[in-house]
C-alpha cells in the first residue's frame, strides 16, 4: 500500500487527494478500461507499476496504490497497515486544520523521507512521522538531526505502550478511545500547573522570612484529540519544549505554560539569592559571635596572666612588700571589662580594660593605673583613656583559662551610680573582703 505515485503524464499523483494533486479525477486512473494507467512507485529502490484502490476506512473513503503482481520488495510497501492507516490520519487532520499535507515526500538529496510533510500555513515545514514500529533512541534522535539540519520541524506519533525515546525528542503517543472511537494524544504533552504561597513575599514551607519561589510543576495531558493536537501544531500555538522544572524532558506545550514556568524560575532564582544571602548573614552572624568569644578568652588569658605580675608590680611600687594587693577575678563593665586591682582596700588601678569602653568611663576610672599586657595594646587604652592617664605594660604570665569556661559568656554584675545599684567604691570593699573583717 503506497498513496503517491508518480503517472507518466501527470508526474505526481497523490491518491488521498479528490484532484490528486495535478488537478485530474481519481476516474481517470481506477480501473481503467483501456488497460493499466501509467502510474509507478515513487520509491527509488522501487519503480513498479501501481493500481488504484478504493474502500472504505473510519466512515471515510480509503484509497490507496497497491503495487502490481510480482513486485520486489519495496520499502514503502512493506510498511504495516497500522503504519499507512496512520499516515493517513495524520494527512486529513492536517488538512483538516487548514496546512497542505505531503505524502511519502523526499528530500531533494534524498536525506531523509518523512510519511507525511506538512506545510504550515506560516511557511512552517513539519514532518509528521508514523512510528509504529520499535526503534533505538540513538536512531530517532538522529533522524530528528537529519530533519532540523534541513531546516524542518518534526513530530514523531507513535501507538506504542513503551516509549523509551517519548522525552527525547518531539514526540507524542496515541490511543484509541474506546467503542472505536477518535484517535488521542495520551502522552507527550503536558501544561504547567502553577502553586504559590498566599502570601508570595514569605513562603509558608520554609523557616525564614524568605520569598516564595513557587511550588508549581508540570504535569502530562491525559488526553487530548488528536485532531486538537494537530490543529495546534498547524496554528504554531505548542512547540516542543524541554521542561526546566522536574525531569527535563521534551513535552508539547502552549506558549502560557512555558510563561508561567519562567515566572516560577525567576522566583526561585530570587529565593535562592535570598537563601543565599541569609545564610551568608547566619555565617557571619556565627563568625563574629566566634571572634567575640575568642576576644573573651585572649582578654581573660592576658588578665588572668597579668594578675601575678601587677601584685609584685604594685608593691614594688609602693615600696610596700607586704602591700595588701586584690584583684578581681572576672571582668567587669564598671571597669570597661578589665579587673579591678585593690589595695588595702582602695581602688588602684584596673587589669587589661577594653580600650572601646573607656571613653564613656573615664571620669570613674580617671587617676586609676591601667595594666596592659603589650605595647600595642597600651597604645589602644592610652589612646582612648583620659589624658594623662597611666599605662603600664607588663610581662603576663603563661596561663590557661579553665576548662569550663572556654566558649562560655561572662557573667558580670551591674555596677554604677544610679538608684539600686551599688557604688564602684563599695563593689571594691565587697570583692576585697573589707566588709567581712
């Protein structure tokens, strides 16, 4: 069974035409009474002589050029029923749709034959192929190459239940509706379903306040007439398209669907800058959390080394070698978190202040002796002390903070003038035990 053939004089005929293509009558060539008409395949590898039939398909009349007794094997020939029925089928609905459809049609190089070429009527060419038997996924692909290098469209229908290739190039799969009904697109194409959160500048499924970046996806048309389908492959209103969200596979789609598809990934592209940013914000929120406690921990080592040194110090100083020397034990804000030191009960001077603290202190601090463990660190406290005021730097001692309160915050207790707070002067009687004697 062959639709096109070529008559001696009328070149081309195509049989599922009522002209057949070169404005002549299906009469002239079925049966005719004065022998054979002059009609052969068209098939290169082919040639033999052609007869018309005529029956009926679908509810439609069917005719068809079957090749003449003892015929080679022709290529065309050989094809399935299922496989010209198809053909068929897809020829009127295009057709139907308003495009001109080409049976059987040949490159001019001979690259690639298509069952049915359709021509749009904006100028579009598609190949409409009949895939009713198997082929490997290497071998589809590269007849779509062979199309798109000769600047033609395609779209592979195929009746098949396994379909390993459905996402790999344009395709779509058919059925039959029940009761011998219409024939229907069940797989290959697909819309976007689109979901948002009710309120799209905060998602609802994430922790954090950040952008909803849409939760929609894409789903396959169950069924659709196949007549639809066509229609809107001749009006150039679906294109294949390979989905960016999910699996990435070549589905069928209208144009709104890949627009709500680019509305939800620019969505997502912000949530993700947005997550992006946040996270940043949360490392560096630790970072500086971290620093800080290492800063507690370098001030408490330098103090804690500085206490056995600022005693001798002090009474060498004084020229008291008995001196009663107290320092504090922890840092304190009244003292710009650095240790009080005591003598004899009077405040004396202070242990590794924080040089950022003392200018809102230094009228409390002021005559005081600040300690500090290195040149650098008394040119920040002599910097932001008050002027004048002494800075002494000693050598601190090697020493270890105790186990238990690394990586721990400071417990310090409120000192200062206001009403229910204690004075400097008493926290110092209280921390050197002159209360209690």
């Amino acid at each position: 069974m062959v639709f096109v053939g070529t008559h001696a004089e009328w070149g081309r005929v195509d049989v599922t035409l009522p002209d057949l293509g070169c404005g002549q009558d299906r009469t002239a060539i079925h049966r005719p009474k004065d022998g054979p008409a002059p009609l052969v395949c068209r098939d290169p590898a082919c040639g033999w002589a052609l007869h018309l039939v005529h029956v009926t398909h679908g509810g439609r009349d069917l005719w068809y050029l079957r090749h003449a007794d003892g015929a080679p094997h022709c290529p065309t020939a050989g094809e399935s029923m299922a496989h010209h029925l198809l053909k068929l089928d897809l020829a009127l609905t295009v057709r139907d749709a308003g495009g001109k459809a080409e049976l059987e049609a040949f490159a001019p190089d001979g690259s690639w034959r298509a069952d049915v070429l359709a021509t749009m009527p904006d100028g579009r060419l598609v190949a409409l192929e009949a895939q009713v038997s198997a082929i490997t996924v290497e071998d589809i692909e590269q007849r779509t190459a062979r199309y798109s290098a000769a600047g033609v469209e395609v779209c592979w229908f195929t009746d098949r239940k396994t379909v390993p290739w459905l996402g790999a190039v344009p395709a779509v799969r058919l059925a039959r509706a029940e009761d011998d009904g219409p024939l229907l697109v069940v797989a290959g194409a697909a819309r976007f379903v689109p979901e948002w959160c009710v309120q799209r500048p905060l998602c609802e499924r994430v922790p954090g306040a950040l952008p909803c970046g849409g939760h929609g996806r894409w789903v396959d048309v169950a069924e659709l007439a196949l007549e639809q389908f066509v229609a809107a492959l001749v009006a150039n209103t679906v294109r294949p398209y390979r989905l960016r969200v999910g699996e990435p596979v070549l589905r069928w789609i209208a144009r709104r669907y890949f627009e709500w598809e680019a509305e939800q990934l620019a969505a997502s592209e912000a949530y993700r800058r947005a997550a992006e940013r946040a996270a940043a914000a949360e490392r560096r929120r630790e970072q500086d959390q971290a620093d800080h406690m290492a800063r507690i921990r370098e001030l408490e080592a330098r103090q804690a080394g500085l206490r056995r040194p600022v005693r001798a110090w002090v009474c060498q100083e004084t020229g008291d070698p008995v001196a009663a020397v107290r320092t504090g034990k922890d840092p304190e804000p009244a003292f710009a978190m650095g240790l009080p030191v005591a003598v004899h009960g009077e405040l004396y001077g202070v242990i590794c202040p924080v040089a950022s603290r003392l200018p809102a202190l230094r009228r409390e601090l002021e005559g005081l002796v600040f300690f500090a463990a290195t040149e650098r660190e008394a040119a920040r406290i002599s910097g932001q002390a008050a002027p004048g005021q002494r800075v002494v730097v000693l050598e601190a001692e090697a020493s270890e903070i105790p186990e238990q309160r690394i990586g721990s915050g400071v417990t310090v207790t409120p000192v200062g003038r206001s009403p229910g707070h204690i004075s400097v002067r008493d926290m110092v009687r209280i921390m050197t035990g002159v209360d209690r004697l």
